[in-house]
C-alpha cells in the first residue's frame, strides 16, 4: 500500500495531462448526463491487431461517444497500482477498465466499479465459471471479457517416434505418466522434460493452485484456507520430487511466461526446442507457426491420484469506473465488446480464448484452432484462484513460499504451514 500511494501524486498529475490534451484536440467537455467521449484502460500486454478494427468500428458507428484507449504497463502488478493510485484518488480519466479476474473483488469491495444489472447483458453464453469472477458477494459488478485455462502442450512428432499412445480429444496423462514420458522420452531425443512458469511470482501461485486442484485440493473454501490437508501436500511434493528427479528442469525455476514458451519453441541454439512438455496459456499456439498442427498436441492438466486435472481461471474482466462522467456510454461499450462479432475477432486476431461458449462450436473456427475443443473443457473444469480483497498480497506470500520450498530452502510442511497461518490473517484483516 505504501508503494501504491508514493505513486498517486505522479500518476494523477500524468493523468491529469491526457485529459488536458483531449480537450486540447476538440473534444467536447465532459458531461454528467452519462454520454459522451470514454476511455478504455487496457494493458499492453493484454493488446494486439485484434484492438484496433474493434475500436475502428465503434468510432465510426459512434462518432459523438468516441473511445480513446489508454494503455497500462505490461506488468500486472505495475497496472494495479495504477489503477488503484487513480481510483483512490477518485479521478474520472478512466472509464472503462479491463481488469485482471482477480481484481473484482477487491476494487467492488472499495467502491471503485459500478454494481451491473444482469438483464443488460446476454449471459445465457457466456462460461458459468467466467461470470463466477465478475462477481462480489452475489452482485455483478463486471462483465467477462476473455477467460483463460492453463493448457498441456507436447511435442506430438516426438511421441510418435517413440510409439506413445497419445491422448484422445477431452483426455490427459496422470502426474505420474507425465512423470515417466518426461524422464524417459525426452533424454532420447536431447530434449529436458517439463516446463512450466516456476519462477517467484504470479505464475508460480497459478501452478501451485492448478497442482492442489489436481491432486483433489484447494488453497480456499469459502472463506476458510485449507492447505493443511493431505492433497496440498502431495501437490508440493510432486513438483519437488520432479525437481529433484530432473524430469523437471531447475531451469524452470526462471521462467515466466515468455521464458518457457520460448524455451519449448524452436529458437537460437536449440533449433528443435528444449522441452517435451510445456504448461502454458492457450495464446502459444499461435506462435508454434504454420506446422503446429503436426509437431504439437495439446491436452488437458494432468491429474493426480485419481483426481482429474485442473487449471487455474485466467483472463480479465470488464468493469465501470465509479468516477466515469460518461457511464452510459461505457455500459454500451461494454455489451458491444461482449458482443459475438467482437469475440470472435478477439480470438482469429489475438487468440485470446472468447468467454461466449457458442464460438468454441462454430466449424470454421476449430478447424483453424484445432485446440477449442481441448480448450472449452479446460474452462469449464478451471477454478478460479483465491476471491479476496487483497489478492496480489496473498499470492505474494503463496509464491514466496513455495519458491522456497521448491529452492529446498524450507520443507514443504513449514512452507505450507506458513501460508495457512498468513493467508488466515490476510483474510481477516481484509
């Protein structure tokens, strides 16, 4: 928190100067009857061809309620802290926010974003679990704008060398295959067994949280932290044994998402790839290029001891600001981006994975993204990561502690003995 407001004075002083030159170019003054010029806070790393002709095509239809975007940071850590810096200080530059899922909480909590009206919106396709983060104590307080789960990528051409059924559409390997694949397969063919993003930051509490789900765990049940329990034990000690055993590389203690899927690609000094296996987001396969299809295969988390495999909810939510002069506006920006046009633009440009179900069964589109169907069972089965106020401080002490477990710098037992005695206290005080 101290970090946050030694950035307001800046912030709002930068802010105050975007808004001065809008108004510099010839844009009307702000109004309060809830129409009129917006702003859409994106961050960068959320953005790419599929933003433009989607902003084209509302300016052109709505020349007098134009939409400026205005870019975040890339890191989501720096984006928050704008974003609370700005709303802490009740500035009306933002309008609408595209916010991280495990924001909502805490910015509906604080009375930053608008409460919703249901009846605005066509949820009837969107992903029960999608909806599921844009809510705060039953109230829609956001509308989902891509979701996200973890995916299972490997190297297809490899395993076929090596007579490896591979897993039929909607399956996976237990841990213990995966285990066995990348501790044997993969030295054949020069390649290291696992990746996944095992370096100490967010990350690495999504790893985390996709190995407990799989072992039959959970980090939270309501409000209670439940990783005192047998599942989230074996969950920390399978990724340790795999270090130990090297089917999961050291290196991967490293890797963020970038550093992992560019280790797994083909790339400089390592022309077939590095690794037999990778955990990453479903946007990879569009950088895998125009042979993905026949050298990787891509399936659901594996799972452990009986339990099916799980990944961790990504993917942001959009949300009204509470200061926003232009609200109606927004509101109708927001069901316009939400619309099917839109999401199926946000998926053949970006590959951001749509949060309207109905996209995951059009032809064309699994023809192109063969992964969809894989993908819409990977949604559906996701759990989302901790819904609380403060989350980017609980899962500051969710990574932190199982890095160190990971670095053999504390015992699993103390490590999750820890992060049930902080994260109860940060629940509390929240």
């Amino acid at each position: 928190m101290q970090r946050r407001m030694i950035v307001v004075g800046a912030l709002i002083a930068a802010l105050t100067l975007v808004a001065g030159c809008a108004s510099a170019v010839g844009e009307p003054p702000p109004s309060t009857n809830g129409i009129g010029p917006i702003t859409f806070a994106i961050g960068f790393d959320d953005v790419s061809s599929w933003l433009s002709p989607v902003i084209a095509k509302w300016n052109a239809q709505n020349p007098r309620q134009k939409v400026t975007v205005l870019y975040l940071p890339e890191a989501a850590n720096v984006q928050l802290d704008q974003l609370v810096a700005n709303l802490q200080a009740k500035s009306p530059v933002y309008d609408v926010i595209d916010m991280d899922v495990v924001w909502t909480a805490e910015f509906a909590a604080n009375g930053w974003i608008i409460p919703l009206k249901e009846q605005d919106f066509q949820l009837g396709d969107f992903f029960p679990s999608a909806l599921h983060t844009a809510q705060y104590q039953g109230k829609l307080f956001a509308v989902p704008d891509y979701t996200n789960a973890d995916l299972l990528y490997y190297r297809k051409d490899i395993l076929t060398k090596a007579h490896v059924p591979l897993p039929s559409a909607g399956s996976t390997w237990t841990w213990a295959q995966l285990a066995s694949l990348a501790s044997s397969v993969a030295p054949r063919y020069g390649l290291d067994g696992y990746a996944a993003t095992l370096a100490q930051y967010e990350g690495l509490t999504v790893n985390f949280a996709e190995a407990v789900q799989s072992a039959g765990g959970s980090i939270l049940s309501g409000n209670a932290v439940t990783l005192n329990t047998p599942q989230a034990a074996a969950a920390l000690d399978n990724l340790i044994l795999g270090l130990k055993q090297g089917w999961i590389s050291k290196k991967t203690l490293k890797y963020e998402e970038l550093n992992a899927q560019d280790a797994f690609e083909p790339g400089p000094g390592h022309p077939q790839g590095q690794y037999l296996f990778l955990n990453d987001w479903p946007d990879v396969y569009a950088t895998l290029g125009p042979d993905a299809a026949r050298t990787y295969g891509i399936a659901l988390l594996p799972g452990m001891n009986g339990h099916q495999g799980s990944s961790t909810l990504g993917g942001a939510n959009l949300a009204i600001s509470t200061y926003s002069l232009h609200q109606q506006t927004a509101l109708h920006f927001i069901q316009y981006l939400t619309q099917y046009q839109q999401q199926k633009t946000m998926l053949e440009q970006g590959s951001f994975p749509p949060v309207l179900k109905s996209l995951y069964h059009d032809p064309a589109l699994t023809a192109r993204f063969q992964y969809l169907p894989t993908l819409y069972q990977a949604i559906e089965t996701a759990q989302p990561r901790p819904a609380v106020t403060n989350y980017d401080q609980a899962s500051l002490v969710i990574s932190s502690e199982v890095y160190q477990a990971l670095e053999g710098n504390k015992t699993p037992r103390a490590a999750l003995a820890e992060m049930q005695s902080d994260l109860t206290q940060i629940i509390r005080d929240g």
